[in-house]
C-alpha cells in the first residue's frame, strides 16, 4: 500500500502532536509587578499572584525574638543585594516557623518601601513540586527582583528521589542558584532525609566512609537554620495576651490565665497554634468579632 505525500504529512502533524502533549508544558512568563506574593503550580508550569498574603502581625509572635531577629537580618540583607543564606526553619510544631517566614517578608518590604527599594518577592512552592524547581528557576532568573522561593513542611521519604533537584539549586550544578533567588524552608524535623536515604546514598557512593556524612546531608546546604521549640508555660501566656490586647477582648485576668491553662492541658501542648485556638474559642464566646485575624501560627 502506497501513502501519498498529504497522507504522510497528516501522520506526522499526528506524531508531532502526540510528542507535544507528552512534553512537559513550558513555563508560562509572569506579570511579577501583579504582586508581591505568588504560588507555584507545577503542572502548568505558571505563578499565580497573591493579593493578599494571610499572615500574622509580626509583633504578634512571641517567644521566638531571637529566631526572629535572625531571619530578618538576612532577609533584609538579601533584598538589598547583600550576602545572605538559604534558610531552614526546623523544630515544633505550631510555633510560628511559617508564620514567621510571611511576616519577616512583609516587614522587609516595609523597610523597602520607605527607602523607595523595589519589594522583594515571595513564591511557595509545594513540597511534591520540588521536582520542578529548575522550571521555577528558569522562570525567576532574568526578571528584575529578587526572590525568596519557599516551602512549607519540607521533608522526603525513603523512595522519593526528587530532593535531587533541590539540591542542584541549593548548590552545586552547572547553573546553580540564581543570584537573585534565595530558598527558605520549613520542616518538622532538622534532617530533611530519613536516615535510610543518607544509608542508600552511602550504599551507592565510590567511597561509602566520606560521601555522605551527616555533616553534608541536604540540611547542611541551608547556611542559616534556626530552631523552634516547645514552648514554655510564661511564652503561651504571652502569645494570648498579645492576641487579647490586639484585638481588646474584653476578659478578666485571671479568668483569662485559668482558661487558657485548661485548654492547653486538655489538648496536651502549648503552643502559638494552640494559642490562637483558645482566642478564637474566647472571642466567640465573648461576641467579639476578629474581623481581620492572623492566621494561625504553623
């Protein structure tokens, strides 16, 4: 059977077809001056604006001053073309670790607008995506801001290989991280690997003793980590009543330290989280409306 030339045409528009669904779409280019805020989607390969980033105040956040203090240094650093590192946020939950990252953006920005600076830009990017941060990169690199790409909950499994590309962008590879870019992470534990990924590496390595100690995990590419605690008993007193006196909760003292006890007991944690939680039982009960609230500290 013989094809005409239209008949071999039309089967290779066909072929061409099916190979262009099947290629990873190609990221989209992005109004960055739509916003200060933007999320990742991965599988379309764009960046949606965010008006309005739901955050805390950060005068808000209590017993946490000196981790704090640490990222806003060098956030500030970063958006004013200085030195700065990749940051980790690690430890207990509920502790403000997310909640501290929007509100150092948000008083950076601040600082930038009264020096008439161009605002830094912040873009989160979803755990499972972490495979598509060279798109992410790619698509960040040439425009005329500077970034903090972050990502909340940050951890892998045992079977998940796509910490790979986030260590190519934290350091090492040919391209590397732009210089406009900074990542911040938040993570529940210190190590981001299971140890049975450190092993398997190890397992895999031309010499098991030196290629992957703990020292150089992925953890370690992070130049600044700062740690998150449990909370005392005086912190998660001090959290609630900042929240009582933000938004003038009318409640007596000592019924306020009675109540806020007893919830933190029966839930068996203090925590920002925790904190908040109770606030929000005291304003409904009490007829208060909190209009504009923080979100909850993560």
């Amino acid at each position: 059977m013989t094809h005409t030339p239209a008949d071999l045409g039309a089967v290779l528009t066909r072929i061409a077809d099916a190979l262009e669904r099947l290629a990873p779409a190609r990221a989209a280019t992005a109004d960055f001056t739509q916003a200060d805020a933007f999320i990742w989607h991965a599988d379309e390969r764009r960046l949606e604006a965010v008006p309005r980033v739901s955050r805390v105040e950060m005068e808000l956040l209590k017993g946490i001053e000196r981790t704090r203090d640490l990222l806003m240094d060098n956030t500030l650093r970063f958006a004013r073309d200085l030195p700065a590192n990749n940051a980790l946020l690690w430890g207990a939950r509920g502790m403000g670790k997310s909640s501290l990252v929007k509100a150092a953006h948000a008083s950076v920005n601040a600082e930038m607008a009264r020096d008439g600076k161009p605002p830094l830009k912040l873009v989160e990017i979803h755990r499972e995506d972490i495979e598509t941060l060279p798109a992410l990169m790619s698509l960040v690199r040439p425009a005329p801001f500077r970034f903090v790409i972050f990502c909340d909950d940050l951890s892998f499994d045992a079977d998940d290989t796509s910490y790979k590309s986030l260590k190519a962008v934290l350091e090492g590879g040919i391209e590397g991280r732009p210089e406009n870019v900074i990542f911040y992470a938040t993570s529940n534990r210190r190590h981001i690997l299971a140890r049975e990924m450190v092993e398997n590496e190890r397992s895999t390595a031309i010499n098991p003793g030196e290629a992957v100690e703990e020292k150089v995990s992925l953890s370690d590419r992070f130049g600044l980590w700062l740690g998150f605690h449990k909370c005392s008993q005086d912190d998660y007193l001090a959290m609630i009543d900042s929240y009582i006196a933000h938004f003038a909760i009318p409640i007596a003292p000592e019924t306020l330290r009675q109540e806020a006890l007893e919830w933190s007991t029966t839930r068996g944690a203090r925590s920002g989280r925790t904190a908040w939680q109770y606030v929000q039982d005291v304003a409904g009960r009490l007829g208060v409306s909190l209009s504009e609230p923080p979100a909850a500290p993560r």
